[in-house]
C-alpha cells in the first residue's frame, strides 16, 4: 500500500481546488490508472503523507469516492479500493448509455447554429482521424463530440452524473499491452473504428433533424456497443430508422 500511496502525485499549490477537491480528483485518477489496485487497504494516514496534506481531506475524498462505488469500508479492514468486475461495470455503462441518450435527445432540440456548426467540424475531424488511423486525434474529438452534447443538453444533473459514470470507463477496457493507448481510450479496435465514425455520423444527422428521440436511440446504442465491444455486455442491435 506504501508503495501505491506515493504513486498518488501531491496537490499543486497553483490548483485552485479545495484540498478535498482535489485529493478526491487525484485519489480517483489513481484508482482508475491502477496505481491503487483493487482490494489494496487504504490508509488515510499514509495517503495524507503522501499527498502532503491532513488527514481530513483525504478522509472527505474517500467518503465521495465510496459515494461513487469506488472504494468500500469492509469489517475488520477498514476501507479498501473496490473490486468492480465485469457485471458491475457492464451494469453502470448500461446507466450512463441511457443518460448518454437523454443528453444527445437534449440536445436535438437544444443545440444553437454556432454549436451545431463545431459539431460537425468535430465529425469531419473524426473522419479525418480515422482514415489517417490516428487514435490520439480520434480519442480527442470523439471526447470534444460527447462533451459537446452534455453542454447543450443544458442539463447540470445530468452532467454531473455523466462525469461520475464516466470516471469508471477506463476500468472497463483493456489495459495497454503494446496496443494503442487512443484506441484503449475510445474502446474500440481498429477494425471498429469507422463503425464507431458511422455512428457518430447517424448521432449528427438525427441531431441535425431535430429528432430527439432518434438521436437518443442512436446514441444509447453507440455506447452499447462500445461496451459489447469489450466484453461487458452481449452485442446490442441498432435502431432501425433512416437519416
């Protein structure tokens, strides 16, 4: 546990988080890199001397990060970085596909020209990407395109909740045994690559349309099969509608 505390890279004094902000931030970002392995106690003393802070915003991030499932106060072990399997993991990408849906179906009705403009600049930049095969880009605009969405669904509730579900997306994938690290970050394999443009392209045009619930159908089916993609959920079958 020692060694796996002083992986945990101490607060800078030029972040203007609170302490408890940000040992939550930087305890969640090593609990989803591995740095604190599943199951691994953790000591709020020695995460403290690791951060090089108190004990009380260690002890303030580790009740959020047991809010979010992702550490668990166990008898007689005190509290331990939670072990999500398959099945728990395929169970919360279920939820944040449905709210992935609802942000996308916001947004067909609330997206603005200028908006909807970068969206599809952020489509051809992804078609760009995936014929030049290159993941990084591609992970960055696929992210710039989701982002894009939540922001003009409007909605704080649901973003909030969106960005909670998708801290545990890398969990979820593969770890980097020599692949590409953007396309472990999209959840995709090469060969799925213009699948996942197609996609993309289908959640512009409904969103274009102004059809809200063909924009939701196609987004929550995008997510889903990202997910079959990896082997935490059977594979999903498309919406059937033109566009």
């Amino acid at each position: 546990m020692a060694a796996a505390a002083n992986q945990v890279a101490p607060p800078t004094e030029a972040d203007p988080l609170s302490l408890g902000e940000r040992a939550y931030h930087q305890l969640r970002a090593a609990i989803v890199e591995g740095a604190l392995a599943p199951g691994a106690r953790v000591s709020e003393r020695r995460l403290a001397t690791a951060l090089g802070i108190s004990a009380q915003p260690v002890r303030e991030a580790l009740w959020r990060l047991e809010q979010d499932g992702m550490v668990v106060t166990l008898p007689r072990r005190g509290t331990v970085v939670a072990a999500l399997g398959p099945r728990h993991l395929g169970e919360l990408g279920r939820i944040r596909a449905a709210l992935e849906g609802v942000a996308a179906a916001l947004a067909a009705e609330r997206l603005t020209a200028p908006a909807l403009a970068t969206l599809g600049e952020t489509v051809r930049t992804m078609r760009r990407a995936t014929a030049a095969a290159d993941t990084e880009a591609l992970a960055e605009a696929n992210e710039r395109f989701h982002a894009l969405l939540r922001t003009a669904a409007g909605n704080v509730f649901l973003v909030r909740s969106l960005e909670a579900l998708r801290a545990y997306d890398p969990l979820g994938r593969p770890r980097d045994q020599g692949g590409d690290q953007g396309t472990r970050l999209l959840g995709s394999t090469p060969r799925d690559l213009p699948r996942a443009l197609r996609e993309h392209v289908g959640i512009l045009a409904a969103v274009r349309q102004r059809d809200p619930a063909l924009a939701e159908a196609r987004m929550r089916a995008h997510v889903l099969r990202s997910l079959a993609t990896n082997g935490l959920l059977a594979p999903q079958r498309a919406p059937r509608r033109g566009g």
